[in-house]
C-alpha cells in the first residue's frame, strides 16, 4: 500500500481538525443534523450580539423546531419589532397559532411602502430639500412646494407608522402566568405564547403593566415574559 507522503497528510490533517471545530461550533450545522435544541444557545448569543431581526428569527425557528414554542414565540416577536415591515416573522408566529395584534403598518398596507427602508429616507429627505428650496428661493416656488409636498406625502405614513410599530413594547408569556390588579388581586389567567403590549417599559415588584387582544389589563410577572436560550 503506498503511504500518503507527509507533505500532503499534514495539512489535511490540520484541515479535517479546523473542520471538525467549525462543525462542532456552527449552529447551522446541528440544527441541519436534527439537533436544533443544540443551536439554541449559540444562536441566542449571536442574536444579542448583532440585534439583528435575521437573527432572532433564526433563534425563534430553532425554538419552534425543538417543541418550545413559547420561548421560540418570544424570540420571533423580537423579530418582528425590530423589523416590522418584514412578512417572515409575523408568518412563522401564524403558523404557530401565535396571533399578533394589528399595527400600524398592517393597517396602512400598501400605502405604507413609499416610506419603507431607504427608499422611504431618500423620499423624505428629497422633499425636505425641495421645500428648503422653495423657501429659499424669490422666485416661483409652487412647482417645488408641490413636488416637496408630493415626496413627503408619500413617504411620511408608511415611515410614521414603522417607526411606531418598531416602538411597541410586545412581549410573549414563556409559560403560563396569571394578570394582576394594582393591590395584586388575581385578574385573569394567561395561556403560555401569548402576546401583550407593555404600556411602560418601568417594572413594578418585577411586574409589568400589560394589555391583551381581549381588553384584559394589568400587572405580569417579568420573569413569565424572559426567554432562556
């Protein structure tokens, strides 16, 4: 048998170790391999690091693959305020039968998609030029007033309401918990997976003022609300 001379053994050696690491070290990898409760924690960890809404989508799908469906709701309702224009976030939540509640941009639709992303910035930021213009100007301004006008029109409603929808404090209940009034009497029980919007980002006794889909509102335990990769 002829032997692999040392020259080329070596160095694929080195190759299959690095490989081996990167493997052992890359989410993706056990998640492809059936593993994806494995992923979670280096997942979480690259999704605080970059808060990037990708990111935390990953995390929330590696949740819902591995049969924790409330921290993987949490983690996609992350997703979804960090990048409320996005359809993925809210699609995955849905097919969990996690309902989120309407916003603003659900409710402008199609007219807020001149002020989505960079196309909504350079919109704005060429109406207040114009307008700038206009008013600096001696001379007929009316053609720029209403081009100005125009660009901002267009692209202010979809860019307000993003910005709102970005700024809502969802949260999701990780286990089942119950709603409490302001002398802590018991309001209503809440189901695991269930969103709410915070209404002051202060807690309280480590409680959270809240409200439901169903008009139910009170004070959450904090705890109930934090996912655990």
């Amino acid at each position: 048998m002829t032997s692999i001379p040392a020259t080329i053994r070596i160095p694929c050696l080195w190759l299959l170790i690095l490989t081996s690491a990167w493997s052992a070290d890359d989410p993706y990898a056990a998640w492809g391999h059936g593993r994806p409760q494995d992923a979670i924690a280096e997942l979480h960890r690259q999704a605080t690091t970059s808060q990037r809404w990708d990111a935390w989508f990953d995390l929330g799908l590696a949740a819902c693959a591995a049969g924790r469906q409330a921290d993987g709701a949490a983690w996609l309702v992350t997703a979804h305020r960090l990048a409320p224009e996005r359809p993925e976030p809210r699609q995955a939540l849905r097919a969990t039968q996690v309902n989120l509640p309407l916003g603003w941009l659900d409710r402008l639709g199609p007219l807020a998609l001149p002020g989505m992303g960079w196309i909504g910035l350079t919109l704005i930021a060429l109406g207040g030029i114009t307008l700038g213009f206009a008013c600096a100007t001696r001379g007929r301004r009316t053609m720029p007033v209403l081009i100005g006008s125009a660009l901002l029109l267009s692209a202010l409603p979809g860019r307000i309401a993003w910005e709102h929808d970005h700024a809502r404090q969802l949260v999701v209940t990780v286990r089942e918990s119950q709603l409490y009034d302001s002398s802590g009497q018991p309001i209503t029980a809440i189901a695991a997976g269930t969103v709410l919007e915070q209404e002051s980002s202060t807690a309280w006794a480590e409680r959270i003022l809240v409200h439901d889909q169903a008009g139910h509102r009170g004070h959450l335990p904090l705890a109930d609300t934090i996912a655990q990769p």
